[in-house]
C-alpha cells in the first residue's frame, strides 16, 4: 500500500470511530436511561483509546507527516485534509500523557462540580477547577506554538483564521456602535406580549407546529429526523443523516419554535453538503462560526422576519385558535422580536445577545493573558453586565456560573457565536442583491434560498476555510458593519421610528 | 500480563465491540432515517472487521486455545466463558474465507428476495436462494463437527443441549396429544369477539396504557425504556440498560399490549442478570428457548390470565369507555383467549401456535437431512398445515414464505419458540407450589413473581445452562407433559366444559 492509500485507510478507519461514538452521543443525549451511563462510560473509554491510538499513534503521527512532506503533490482537497490531520496530530503529541489524563480527568469532575456550584450558588466551590482549567488551556496552546499567544491559539482552534486582532476589531464595533443604540432600544416604548409568550400551549399541539416547520423549511426526512431533548442539538453522521432536538416548554411556546428553526439552520447546512467528502476529513460543516451563521440565518432573518409570519401565521392560529384570538402578523411580529436587557445568554434576544458574547470574550481573553484571576470573575462579570445592558446580576449562577461551556474546557468557543450571527448578516446582505428574499419568505419558497446557499456555501464541507468561503461569497474578507446595520435598521423600524 | 489476564482484556474489548453495534442496531430499528443506511453499512463493516479480528484472529484462537487447554484449572463461571469463546471460535476457524464472505453476501441479497417473492407470491424467485442457504448452513455445520448430525449441530446452535432426540419427543407428544385436542376445540361453540376486536383504538390511548402496563408489571424505568418499531423486540447491553418495543394497530388494539407484555417478559428476564456477569461472556439470557419461556410466561401464562383482567379491566375501561361498554371480566377472558385456525404463525393464538412450529421442524428436519428438495417445500407446507391445523394456504406468501427466518440463514431457530413456551409451563408448575400465583395477578403484586423468577432463574445469566436451570427450578429435565397439560386444562374450561 503506498503512503496515500494507507492515509485513506486510516482515516476511513477514524471516521467509523468517530461514527459509532456519534451515534452513541445521539442515544446518550435523547433517550438512554439514567442507570445506562456507568456501564457506557467503560465502553466509550475502550473505544476513545482505540481511536485515539488511530490518530496519534507513533505509526499515525509518522504517516501524517509523511503525507505533510509531500503536501505540495496533492490536489486541493488532499491538501487540506493533510493540514487538519496534521494539526489534529500537532496538538496531541506535544503534550505529556501525564497532563493529558489529568486534564480529561479534571474535565470529567468539573462537570457535576460546575452542576452543583451553579445550583447552589456557590463559586467558590468550582473556582479552583475553573482556574486549573483556564491555567491547562493555556498550557496544552503554548506546547502547539510556544511562539503565539495562547488565546490566539485557542481561538483559532474554535474558527480558523481568527485571533484576537479580527475579534478586537469585532467587538470594539459593537462596544462603540451597539452598546449606545441597545440602551436606547431598551429604553423605548414597548407593547407587552408577555401574557401571549407565557400563555399556556399544548405540547402535543407544538410537536405539530414544529412538524410542520421542518416540511416548511424544506428539511429532507428521508435523510433525517426531528426528535424532543433537554438541551436542543444538531447531529450528523453524514449528509443522508442529519437530526435535531428542540425542547418544548408548555408555558413558553417560542421556545420549541425557535429552537427547532435555529436547529434546522444547522440541519440544513450539513444536509447540503456535498456526499463526495463522506469518507474524508473534510465532511460537515467548516467551521463553529460558519455553521452558527446558518443557523441564526434561519432563526432570526428568516424565523422572526414579518415575512415569516405572514406565511405562517394562519397555520399556528389553526393549532392555538384560543391563544391566539385577534392576533395579527404584527403582533406576532412584535412578539418574537421583543428586547429587553436580561441575565441569562440563552434566554437573550437578537438585539441584546451579542453583548452577553462580548463579555465572555473580555473575560476569556484576560484570564488566558494573565490580567485577572479566578477569584476576580464574578465581580468583574457583574461590572460588565451593567457597563454593556444596565442589569446587575444578583448572584453568581445568574452570572459567572450559567454557561457549561468553561466546566467543559471549552475556552475560545463563545466568540464564535456572535461572529456567526454577524457572518449571517454579512451573507445576507449579498444574498439579496441576488434573490427577492422578502418575497421568498412570504411565498414559502425557502427551497429558493436553500438552494442559494447551497451553492454558495453549503456544498463545499469542510473543503474551505470560513475565510476563504467569506470572501467566496460576499466578495470582501470578515466585515462587521453589515451585522450592525442590520441590527439598527431592524430595530429601528421595530421601536424607534414612531 | 498472564494469559487469564490477556483473556479478560479481550473479552472486554470484544464487548465493547458489541455495545457499539448493539447501539447502532437499537437506532436501525427504531429511528435511523432511510437513506442513513448506505453509509451505516460501510461503517458497520470496517467495525465488524475489527470485531471478526478480535474473535477470530491467529492470536485470538491461540489465546483461546491455551485457556481451554488449561480449562480445569478455572473455576465454574471461568470454565464457562471459555467452553462459549472457545465455541465461538471453532464455529468460525475451520470455514474457508471464500465460502464465509459468499454465506455473509448470499444472506445480504436473500433479504431483499424474499421480501420481494412474498410481497409478489414468487416462491420461485427465492427458491434457489433458500436451497443455498440450507447447504451452506449444513456444510458449515459440517466443518465445526464432521461426526455429528448437522441438525443437531444446527439446533444445539438455538438451544445447548438440544437434538432432534429431544426434540423428536417433545413434537411427538405435542402429534399425538395436542392435536386431537386442538381439532376438538376448534369445532367447539364460541363467542363472537370480532366486532370489539377490530374496533377502532386510538393510538395516543393506547400508548398510554401500554405505559400503565409497564409501570404495573413491574419495569425499571430508570434501567430501560419502551418505544415502538414495526416489528417488536428486546434489546440489551447490560441489566442496567434493557429496552423493549411494541406495534401500534389502530384497528386491533391487542397487538399493542400482548407485543409490550411479551417483550417486558424478555425484558424483565434481562433487567434481573447479575451485574457480576456485565464484563464477561456470561451476561444476558442464557438461550433462546429459556428467554421465550420468560415472554411467554408473561404473555400468556400472566397476561391470558382471567386474573390479570380482573385486575386491569378497570384501567383499560377508563382509557377506552366507548369501545368497552357492557364489557365484563368474562368477556375479556375470551377475547384475548380466541382460537382459531389460521395461515400466519405470529398471528396465531397460544392453543394454535406450537402446531406452526412443529410444521417448521418437520420441514427443517427433512430438508437438512436432505429427504426434500426445494422444489418439494410449498406443496408438504401446505398438506402439513391441513393434517395439524386442517385449512390450506391459498398461496406461498401465506405458506412456505411467510417467516423473515430461513432468508436470514436461521436454519434451527423455530424449535426455541414452541420449546421456551413449554418451558415455562413447566416453570410454572413449580412456581404454583410456592406461590399463591392467581393472587398475586388479581392483586396486582407481580414484584413476588418477578423475584420469584430472579431468584431461581434470572439473576444465573448465562452461566448455566438451559438444562442446569431447568434441573434447579423445576428438579427434573424438560418434559413436555406440563404444556400439554397446562393448554389442555386451560381450554377445556374455556371451550369444552360446558
């Protein structure tokens, strides 16, 4: 076998690794019962060790950079499938094994730590392992690239191509322009909706409407499936396998809704991706920002676009005709689309959700830089909660404590999340020189818009860097403005042009 | 690491390669979207390759081999798991690779083919097929043991222990003295109970009560789970993680409960294993006959019962008041105790059904013994459902190709069924002298019958064999007087005593 055929070996080996764990992940997360998880733990930890030896073997490192040797004589794609086998394996052989136990070790306690903290309001208890893994993170970037700042690194590890230089000038963006325009919005005259919002909606009835949703949105069911968590999610295997979760609340219907479109954005993405990169590295989604981009598209310029409901408006009124007496498009419109300075990420509105990420960001990116400790944070949070919205946290689980994403090791992850959102607005800002995107929407011809970007973006996998897929479709390299202006004029018309 | 050691770390790595493809088909079953399944073939078979490898490699056979060599040495559990690896392994290391991947390919296309020749009534399309399977499964019955009757070899595959001298005996007695009886009560008077039979259910409800009966009957829900799936089944990776599935039929509302109880028979029977046996090769039921005796004590022998009715009649009334007007404890009892002589063995009733099995093993029997020939199957199909059950099939699709069974190279299968419900009527004759069992239905306190059965059956998992078990529980080997006994004294007083 000569070294190519030998890489495709490996990697076709990897990825059926990396397939069964999934499928497994899919059960774990939807239905398994409680007692299961001990007894699953012993497996998934035989299997991890497997494919971990598959990757980072001495036989898989030395055939990774054989091929890495040779990367000028490989096509395009080949190419960039050597460059991520070889970070992948870049990352892992630099560090210890000792560290590594220890770290995977620490990261499986602090999860029911970081539970308990958060449940009973009580920092200090998840402090110690909060800064270990802080203090790890830096230490794992700094054994990849002793030569680059460590958040750099770990940021580039979460979207590819993206330091602390292209996300200061991201953030600064929104400090100098949105900030100002969000307290004026949340000072504004506002209707209340909230005894519509927290009215009480069958769930059996909101399964119905999310059903209908998916045909809607043209979602394939013959190569996928939607199905009820606590935690909404996207799952894939490959493109004639792609699942999402919504959650459904009996008292608060927008939340299965625009979990189920937001879930559908990144269902959409992977269904789109061209079949030929299932057996190589270069299958899914490119990037965490570009899919987070997919999935706000659907959820905000799609789903809570007046458009949207003046299409949809009639078949939910069918499924709640009593919670919805007298209810026209633009209440519903007004509904959606409500702003208000609040505590928790998860629960933000478009308008307000940024800046709930650029907090995150501040903190991340001076904890790795050795600005502040640990035990700083949850002062540090509640100052920038009221510098950014207005609001002061009353206690840690409404601040420092409510995300699982650090507990996780998931350091340079967040600022993905607002860089989606603003790549969406980014891509929807050329998409409608191209395509009547109002009129599609309130035509329910999304199959249009799929298809656009389908072309545009979807196909391509992994093949591309978010970088080159920006440029690609929009022509000019990451540009914030066009998520401000988005904003602005959105919430302009909806609160301040009276 | 010594050679126990070495054994032990493989037994668990090849477990581990089980859950994983237990999970996988627990998904296939149940929810998998249809177009997931080209690629999950692929995947299945680069895992399957490394199982193969696992059970069956140079060194594995080795490792086997030294441990067998040493077998008296072990203690009893030890002895065990070797004399079942070391099967494993000589079923598979004297079959020539050729003629092995030929038998896995020919089982593959036979599925389809046969799906194909009973939807189309086509025996001919299969026919070949069919007459390669039995060859192969002969010739490799042939290969594992030169001196033995391939039958035997075949049916001690189903059920350890068991040859056609035992089996031979038991359809004998069933010949001579269930179907006399049979054909008396067929001829008997009854009541009508089409109409409500075939009454229109609604699924959601009966959803709800095939939870009540989990609940009832005793299921760990924290330990399991129930779902539905065109065919029913139960699945399994450890007592700590068993699940179960049931059919919904809006027009025969009894599908739905006697699929679930017969299920959360198997199922009971697994959630009641030690955990001691979870890392070895002595985990779950210990054959096929001994768990159908576990679904059929449950289905028939607690679920037939005029006492479980009495107990839950009254939930049933409550979900379905409409449907169940009038209707008293009596008219259950007969309703769900119907006999009929019918053309599809898994539609046919408890008095009725072990004549479909003895059909098989005749037609098994004489075709591994090479008495008949293909060609001859449809006509002694037909002739021998007259003499046992006296009606003709009309035509193959409800003759010779009705089973999934033979097309999937289950050559020996058939016998466990009839076999496992005899079983149970002798456990049962045990269990009525050391507990008050009627009571303990009527009264709803089926926890003492399913610690009954955990104690002198369940929690032994695999480590004895189904000829040990029924020695300990019942003091005598199997004997198929107390089924003939039992259906005899159950349908005389439905049908003959008045």
């Amino acid at each position: 076998m000569n070294l190519e055929q030998s890489f495709r070996e490996r990697v076709k080996k990897i990825k059926a690794y990396i397939y069964v764990l999934q499928v497994i992940g899919w059960d774990s997360n939807t239905e398994a019962p409680r007692n299961s998880f001990k007894r699953r733990g012993e497996v998934l930890s035989e299997i991890s060790k497997e494919l971990f030896m598959l990757q980072a073997s001495p036989e898989a490192v030395k055939s990774v950079n054989e091929m890495y040797d040779k990367i000028d004589t490989f096509d395009d794609h080949l190419q960039r499938e050597v460059k991520k086998a070889k970070k992948t394996v870049d990352k892992i052989v630099n560090i210890p094994q000792a560290e590594y136990i220890e770290y995977q070790k620490l990261i499986n306690d602090s999860q029911i730590i970081w539970e308990d903290a958060k449940k009973n309001n009580d920092y200090d208890s998840f402090k110690e392992n909060l800064r270990k893994i802080f203090a790890f993170n830096k230490k794992f970037a700094l054994y990849y690239d002793a030569n680059a700042n460590p958040y750099d690194t770990l940021l580039d590890d979460y979207e590819e191509g993206m330091s602390q230089k292209e996300y200061d000038i991201f953030f600064n963006t929104l400090k100098s322009d949105l900030v100002p325009f969000v307290k004026e919005v949340l000072k504004a005259d506002k209707k209340d909706y909230s005894k519509f919002l927290n009215d009480k909606f069958d769930v059996k009835k909101q399964e119905l409407f999310c059903d209908y949703l998916t045909d809607v949105l043209n979602f394939n069911r013959n190569s996928g499936l939607m199905k009820k968590s606590v935690h909404p999610f996207t799952w894939n295997t490959s493109p004639d396998d792609v699942r999402f979760t919504t959650k459904y609340l009996e008292n608060y219907v927008l939340s299965s809704i625009y979990a189920a479109i937001h879930e559908l954005g990144h269902a959409t993405y992977e269904q789109q991706i061209s079949t030929e990169f299932d057996d190589t590295l270069l299958n899914g989604g490119t990037s965490m920002g570009i899919h987070e981009s997919q999935s706000r598209f659907y959820e905000n310029i799609i789903g809570r676009s007046h458009e949207f409901w003046e299409a949809h408006l009639p078949k939910f009124k069918e499924l709640f005709p009593e919670q919805t007496k007298n209810m026209t498009v633009d209440d519903m419109f007004y509904a959606v689309n409500q702003v208000e300075a609040s505590m928790i990420r998860i629960e933000a509105d478009e308008l307000t959700y940024p800046l709930h990420i650029m907090l995150r960001y501040d903190i991340e990116r001076m904890m790795i830089n050795g600005e502040i400790t640990v035990d700083e944070l949850p002062k540090i949070w509640i100052d920038k909660m009221e510098e950014y919205l207005g609001i002061r946290p009353a206690n840690d689980s409404e601040g420092v404590l409510q995300d699982v994403h650090w507990s996780g090791g998931m350091i340079g992850y967040f600022p993905t999340y607002a860089l989606g959102t603003a790549y969406s607005a980014q891509i929807y800002n050329t998409m409608k020189k191209e395509l009547d995107v109002e009129r599609l929407i309130k035509e329910n011809k999304i199959s249009k818009i799929n298809e656009w970007l389908k072309d545009k973006l979807h196909k391509y996998g992994s093949s591309k860097t978010p970088k080159e897929l920006l440029l690609m479709i929009t022509n000019e390299d990451f540009n914030p403005k066009y998520y401000v202006e988005y904003l602005k004029e959105k919430y302009t018309r909806l609160y301040l042009s009276k």
